[in-house]
C-alpha cells in the first residue's frame, strides 16, 4: 500500500534518487543561530555545510572512461574554472571531477566523514578558482598554477 503524504494543490513531494557519492568540504556548518523560540524550525535557517560533490571519470567496476582523455587533459591544466580534477587517492576509488557549478549544501548529519583531506596547497588552488569561478579575476596560487600547466614552456 502506497502512502501519500497530504498535500495542498500548491504544493507537490519530489523524490530524488541517489547514490552515495563523496564530497569535498568546502565550509562546515556555521554554529546554530539562535532567533528565539518559533512552532517549528524554518529549514532557510538551519545550519549546513557547504559541499562540492566528486563525479567519477571512469566507471569503477569495468574502467570505462566517462569522457574523453583529451577532456580530462584540458581539466588537469585548469584550463577550464568550472571544474577541478581530484586525481585517484586513499578515499577515492577513481580518478574524479569536481565540477564548480554543482556546489550546494548539505545537513552534517546527512555526511559521513572520511579519514582524508585535501592538503593545504591543493586547498589554496582550488580556492583560488572558486574566486576566478565567481568574479572572473584570476590570481593567486591558482592563476600561478594555470600560468605553469597551460602554458609550461614560459614557466621554466
């Protein structure tokens, strides 16, 4: 037997299917604020942790690739700001994109924590790019790596 929830004609109940998938922590929740007692929480207040979900470029059971080489190797020279490339690590089965665009949120208690994290190098590019994602202006670590890896032959 089916169970539907009561609704109002301006209302419906999405259902969304997914699979457990890692993230990377951009911003934990900020602390709980406090506004008083009301009848029920307002979800608009409640704290949640700022995320960027990793999206496999193979498929972990056969190896298949998802995209071309040729895109994953203009991904790796941060050629393009809208994605970041996380290469196979302790805690990713695959070698993985970060795309910028699917930046969301997320409840902490709806996340499992992993024993890794990104080194603070890497941290400080991919900052960097979520700056250039956002207002276009490229500096930092992450103007000086894309200068080095898209155009290496005034590097050296």
């Amino acid at each position: 037997m089916a169970i539907t929830p009561p609704l109002e004609t301006n209302e419906e109940f999405p259902v969304v299917r997914a699979k457990r998938r890692p993230v990377v922590i951009l911003r934990p929740a900020p602390p709980e604020i406090e506004v008083g007692v009301t009848q029920s929480r307002s979800q608009a207040i409640r704290p949640q942790a700022l995320i960027a979900p990793l999206y496999s470029v193979q498929l972990a059971r056969t190896g298949e690739r998802r995209f071309s080489r040729e895109f994953i190797d203009r991904i790796r020279v941060l050629e393009w700001p809208e994605y970041f490339f996380m290469p196979l690590c302790p805690g990713l089965e695959v070698d993985s994109l970060l795309p910028l665009p699917r930046v969301t949120n997320a409840f902490e208690s709806h996340l499992e924590p992993l024993q890794w994290a990104l080194s603070e190098e890497v941290v400080n590019v991919l900052l960097d790019q979520l700056r250039f994602y956002f207002n276009r202006v490229c500096e930092g670590v992450y103007a000086d790596a894309r200068k080095m890896l898209l155009h290496p032959e005034a590097a050296g």
